[in-house]
C-alpha cells in the first residue's frame, strides 16, 4: 500500500515539468518555430546539394569507364585491321588468297566493331552499301583530323585527337548509289575502317581517270555531302593495276606548321647564311697581305669575297621561288621552307612541305619540277659565264684556285671546262677561276642532290609524279642504297652525309593528290626526264682519258 502513495508524486513531478514547459513553450512560440523551419531548410538543401553531387560524381565515373571501354574496343578493331591488311600480304606473296581465314578476321573485326558501337550512345544500326555485312552509324563530330604522310601498309596515317570525324553508313550509301554511277565508277566493293574514319571504294573506271573524277566531284557538289566528305582517286594498294577511291571526313587536313616549327625555320634560316658565308669566303684561300687589306676596310676586296655566299644564296632563292610560284600558279598550298645548311658546300638547298592536296599528278609535277629547273638554269648560267670570264683571263691572283680534279669530279662540269678552257689550263694541277665557276659548280652540285629520286626531295615527287606512287616507292629504296653506298665506298662525305638528311627528313612518300590516276602530258614528261639525266650528269665522275662528251658517243679510247 505504500507503493501507490511513492508514485503520486513523480507523476505531479511530471505534470508540473509538462506545465512548465508549457508554459516556456506559450511565451516564445515564434522564435523557436522560425528557428527550426531555418535550420530544417538548410539541411534539406544540403541534402539535396549532397546528392545532387553524389550523382555527378557517379555519371563522371560511368562516362570515365565507357572511354576507357571505347578505347579499348579502338585499340582491339585497329589491331584486327592490322591482322587482316598482314595476312593478305603474306597471302599474296605465296600466291594463294587465303579467303576463308581473312573472311575470319573481317568477320571478328564487325564484331568488334559492333560491340564499340553498343557502347557508344551516337551509334545505331544501319545497312552497309554494295556486298558489305550490316555496319554500324557513327554520328560525326566536330573535331579536326590531320592527315600526313602515307605508309605502305595504308593509304593515310591519320593522327587523331580525341574525339574524331567519322563517316556514317548514311553518307557512304549515299556515296556508292548517287554520287558514284555507272558512268564513272561502278562499286563492286566498299572496304570501311575498324575506326569508321575511311573508306575505300574498289570498282572499275567507266571512262577516263580525269573524266570520271571530274563527274564525280561534279555530283557530289550538287549534295550536303560535299561538306562532309574528301575524296581521293588513286592506285589500291593492294593491287596497284585496280583504282579505288578512298572517302575521308572533310575536316582531314595536312599538318599545319606550329609555332616550335615556325621558330625552328627562322633558326636554320639564320644558320645557313652562316656556312654559306664560311664556305663562300673560304674558297679564296686568302694570302696574309689581302686578309690584311680585307680588315682595314677594302670594298672592293669585300664584295668580291661575297660573291660566292651572296651567289648561292640567289640561287637557292631562285630553286624556292620557282616552287611557290608554280604551287600559286596550281592552287597548292606550301608551308614555310626550311634551309639546310651544311659544313661541305655552305647549304644542302631546302625543304619545301606542302599544305594542301594537289588536285592531279601534272600540278605535283609543276611544283616539283619549277624548283631546280629554275635552280639549275641559274647554275648553269653562272658557271658558264665564269668559265667564259676565266678563258678570257678576267681573273685576279687571289681568285679561287681549284684543284684540276674539280672538272674531273663531273661529266656535265668536266665537258664544259673542256670545251671552254684551254688544254693547257687544264693541264696545270690548279686552275684559277672566276668566282661564279665556284657558284655554277656549287649550285649545280646542291640542285643535283635534291634531284636524287628519293622519298619527298624534287626528284622523288618527280618520279611519282610521272610514274605513280608504287614506282617510285621502289625507286626510292634503289636510290637510297645507292646514295648510302657512293657515300661510304665512294669516300665521299657530301654524299654521305646528304644520305643521313634524306633517310631521317625525307624518305618518306609524299601526301596524295587528289586524282593520281592521269599521268602528265610528254611534254613534261621529256622536261622530268631531262632533269634526271642533268642530274646524272652533275654527280657521275668525268671518266679519265676522255676529252669530251663527244668520246664517249663515239666511243673514244681511254
């Protein structure tokens, strides 16, 4: 009975601390209401801001994860292409196509292919054009592709940055039914990358090369297509006696020049201007009391001794400005050139890059051939004008002397001394000349080089100009042992190193033109052939006991 009467008061304890806290509660009723709503508020938008970021972050990992799953899948359709592109050359060599292991590997290629595109969310299922499987439609993009050199294995290497142009099932179905016809290509079949940014057109020409091309670009302008598409006519690669043509996003350009490229030019610019002044001025071998005379501040003296730097630099001048004329001329755009310079000759001449397409094989001749025909007619007009100076006895004692071995070094020099000097002149061990021999010598010797048929130098465009891409891919390899070996066993160090510049600047092929399937007209022809044999001329030795071309014709006696 005395527990009822313990628990009384704890339950008045508790209604009066209930009161009380009513009461609190009844005398600031706002503040505490207004000051809950706030806090409630913030911590809902923090919330909410949390989870907002929450799921950011998670769309950037899942987006992070289907890059890296794409690149991959890139990564695996390019290494399949390889493995299709080798194992039909290795068919090929044997003899025999193996079609059913190729056709393997196409077939894992699509697949592949088909996994990247339901990877990706811009793609979608489209029917392939002509004998094609069911391909898959990349939506293109807007980034820039560049496009250089190409390699035997492919008709482009293409660098890309991230996100690259592609050509969709759409635009090539639209290529092979509407633009390509029977009047001037007929498709049989339609070859597209694992990386969707080519494809290439096999078929059969239904007239001429120029002809087809030319109705070609003409119905394709007549579509939204034209801003989408570049298109080449050239040789296949894998049988060089087939056309295809070969569709690239129209954003694919020739690597621009940057600015590291742009500062390299001036620097060697800068450069060669030195050696050839070294070499110019070296030539004349100076006695003590003219270098004396030279220091106290003789003019004349001075401007004689730079007339062989100021001469070969007019003549390298004249070799690029005969390249940009003819580009202009042809609508080719050129990159900045590079001077080379050299510690044998003052300069190995220059580099001139394209930057644009040629539209056909006769413009690439134009701009190949302009530069040392120009070069060499000014070559020869110096040194013929300074063999002519040096037989009528215009010559100064502190002329250059040169050794007797110098005309001895080249048919086309050595027929020409022979025929303007005396035979007593050439008898003597040192010969001394007018300064403008040194500089026709000199730049004959630098124009020659350039005209060895080797990769991008003037006389490898030359040959593919006149002869197609696969001959002179063939000459070059000829020409650069040839180079290597008159180098090393011919003990010749102008040579040797000049093989060194052409292996690591220019060996490769240069970029395609447009319609390479139409060869250049006779007439440059017998101007591209002229030109080499000039340059067989220039670098052959003058054989001993010969007098004159006119012995070797008919057949004088060593």
């Amino acid at each position: 009975r005395r527990a009822p009467a313990a628990r009384l008061p704890r339950r008045r304890l508790r209604a009066s601390a209930g009161a009380g806290e009513s009461e609190t509660a009844e005398r600031e009723p706002s503040a505490v209401g207004k000051l809950t709503a706030e806090e409630i508020a913030a911590k809902r938008e923090k919330a909410r801001t949390a989870r907002s970021e929450a799921d950011r972050l998670l769309v950037e990992v899942e987006r992070a994860n289907l890059e890296a799953e794409r690149a991959q899948l890139e990564a695996d359709k390019k290494k399949l292409e390889m493995d299709r592109i080798r194992l039909n050359k290795e068919a090929m060599k044997v003899g025999k196509v193996t079609d059913t292991v190729v056709d393997e590997v196409v077939d894992d290629t699509k697949k592949v292919m088909a996994s990247a595109a339901a990877g990706a969310s811009t793609t979608n299922d489209t029917p392939a054009p002509a004998k094609t499987d069911d391909a898959k439609k990349d939506a293109p993009t807007e980034s820039k592709t560049e496009l250089t050199s190409n390699t035997p294995d492919t008709l482009f290497d293409v660098t890309f940055t991230v996100d690259f142009p592609t050509l969709s099932a759409k635009d090539i179905n639209e290529l092979a039914e509407h633009v390509f016809s029977i009047d001037s290509f007929f498709v049989t079949d339609i070859e597209r990358s694992p990386l969707l940014d080519r494809a290439v057109f096999r078929g059969n020409l239904r007239t001429t090369p120029q002809k087809a091309f030319d109705r070609i670009l003409k119905e394709l302008g007549k579509r939204e297509l034209k801003d989408r598409i570049r298109l080449f006519l050239m040789e296949d690669p894998v049988d060089q006696k087939k056309p295809v043509i070969v569709a690239l996003p129209a954003d694919a350009k020739v690597r621009p020049a940057g600015i590291g490229t742009k500062i390299f030019a001036v620097a060697v610019f800068l450069l060669t201007t030195t050696t050839l002044f070294g070499y110019g001025v070296g030539v004349f071998d100076l006695a003590p009391e003219y270098l004396q005379q030279l220091g106290e501040g003789d003019e004349a003296l001075a401007s004689q001794l730079l007339s062989v730097p100021q001469g070969l630099l007019a003549i390298i001048a004249l070799h690029e400005v005969g390249h940009r004329v003819a580009a202009a001329w042809r609508g080719i755009k050129v990159d900045l050139p590079f001077f080379l310079p050299s510690l044998q000759v003052g300069s190995f001449g220059t580099i001139t890059p394209l930057a644009s397409f040629p539209k056909n094989r006769s413009d690439f001749f134009d701009f190949a051939a302009a530069g040392p025909l120009a070069g060499v007619l000014a070559s020869l007009g110096a040194l013929i004008s300074g063999l002519n100076l040096t037989a009528a006895g215009a010559v100064e004692s502190w002329f250059p002397h040169v050794s007797n071995t110098l005309f001895q070094s080249s048919l086309l020099i050595g027929s020409l001394a022979r025929a303007m000097l005396s035979s007593q002149a050439l008898t003597e061990a040192t010969i001394t000349v007018h300064p403008l021999v040194v500089v026709g010598y000199t730049g004959l010797l630098l124009n020659a080089i350039n005209l060895i048929p080797i990769g991008r130098l003037d006389g490898g465009r030359i040959v593919q100009a006149l002869f197609g891409r696969a001959t002179a891919s063939a000459v070059s390899s000829v020409c650069a042992g040839l180079l290597f070996l008159g180098g090393v066993f011919g003990d010749s160090r102008l040579l040797l190193w000049w093989g060194v510049v052409a292996f690591f600047l220019q060996r490769e092929g240069d970029i395609p033109c447009q319609e390479e399937l139409s060869e250049p007209n006779d007439a440059r022809s017998v101007i591209g052939l002229t030109l080499l044999v000039l340059m067989l001329a220039t670098l052959v030795p003058f054989p001993e006991g010969f007098q004159s071309v006119s012995d070797i014709v008919g057949g004088g006696q060593v």
